[in-house]
C-alpha cells in the first residue's frame, strides 16, 4: 500500500511520540539487533529485552532494542542514543570499542499498527531503519554475554533482558506465528519484522562466512 502523505509530520513540525502515535501520524524509529559477536559465528546470540508490565502499550512482551528518532536526527544518531538510554551509557562505550554498527537492509521498512481502545487508540505508522550491531570482544575466552552484562544498566521501562541464539529466536517468531495469539511477542506485525531481522541475519552470517 501506498503510504498516505497526510499522516506525516508537516516539515519543520514537532510532535512528541504521544502526540504521534494518539494521532497516528508516520513517523520514523530504528530496530537493533545486537549480537555477541560477529556474523562469522554460526549462531550468534541476540539481546532481547522484555517491555515492563506497567507499560500501556505490549506490557511483557519480548523485543530487539528499539528507538523513535528526534526531530532532525540521523538514524545512525538514533541508533547511538538508543542504546545509550536503554542499556546505559557504559554499555554504550562499550559498543565504541568493541562494536561495529551496519544497516541490514539497503531501505527502511514501513509498518502500521492500529492497537485499539484497550491500548488508548494508539495508531503506529512507523518507517523502520533495522540495524546490526556486532561486538567483537576478547576477553581471555570469557562469555561476552556475561561481560557485558556487567555493563548493562536498562532503563526503568525494562523488565528484563536475554541474549538468545539465532536458532531459538528463529524457534519464538515460528511458535508465535503458528499460535492465535503470539505469546513472546506484542502483536503478529513485530512477529513479522523481526522474521525479516532473522531473514536478514542469516543472509548476512552467510555471505561473511563465505569469504573469511
């Protein structure tokens, strides 16, 4: 479908994500999949984290790290501050060091979502920039996933965190895509984007691995 030029914001606007999303105006955001090491590895795990129940919109569900841009923000900048003020400023220094950021697909992906009266007719039109984040670290053969757990300091609207395989992330999205209702994720529109993040994950471990 074509996406309607009236729902966006008119140039040189501001809205805040409230306003946006109540209005359903379009708007733009970044998905994050952060992984324990590079796409060298076969199955690399993937930090997950888990929304908090106090939250009105997909309380408890599961996600990749996710950000809305601010006005006039690059989405490289969206990127870098997302994962500062979700997972903490040290985490963040840490993907400085040892992390290598990329785009995973060549353009951004558009999705909308009508969440209904239960969730305060919240409309989400949202044009997504997916990107990977590979931490490369050598830590004497220690577990990244611990070490950078060390670093970790989520933010107030998280419940939890999880880094999980390639292959058992692959498992959630196909239950939760066979079930009525997904379970580990929000809605089956996230179910679907992150299918493509897995699709887009595996390609790429494939053509790195083909010419290491």
């Amino acid at each position: 479908d074509l996406i309607d030029p009236s729902r966006s914001i008119k140039a040189g606007g501001y809205k805040s994500i409230e306003s946006t999303h109540l209005e359903g105006l379009i708007h733009i955001g970044s998905w994050i999949a952060i992984t324990d090491t590079s796409l060298n590895e076969d199955n690399p795990q993937i930090l997950l984290l888990k929304r908090s129940e106090e939250l009105v919109t997909c309380p408890s569900t599961w996600g990749l790290v996710g950000e809305h841009a601010f006005r006039n923000e690059e989405p490289i900048e969206t990127v870098k501050r997302g994962m500062k003020e979700e997972l903490g400023e040290r985490f963040s220094e840490l993907v400085n060091e040892y992390g290598h950021i990329q785009n995973m697909t060549s353009t951004p992906v558009y999705y909308e979502r009508d969440y209904g009266p239960e969730n305060g007719n919240r409309i989400d039109r949202q044009v997504t920039y997916l990107w990977l984040v590979e931490m490369n670290m050598e830590h004497d053969g220690d577990d990244m996933t611990t070490t950078s757990d060390e670093y970790l300091s989520l933010d107030e609207e998280v419940a939890d965190h999880r880094w999980i395989t390639l292959s058992e992330l692959e498992q959630w999205v196909d239950e939760d895509m066979m079930n009525e209702e997904p379970v580990k994720f929000c809605h089956d529109t996230i179910v679907s984007l992150t299918r493509l993040v897995i699709d887009r994950l595996k390609f790429m471990g494939k053509v790195a691995r083909s010419v290491r």
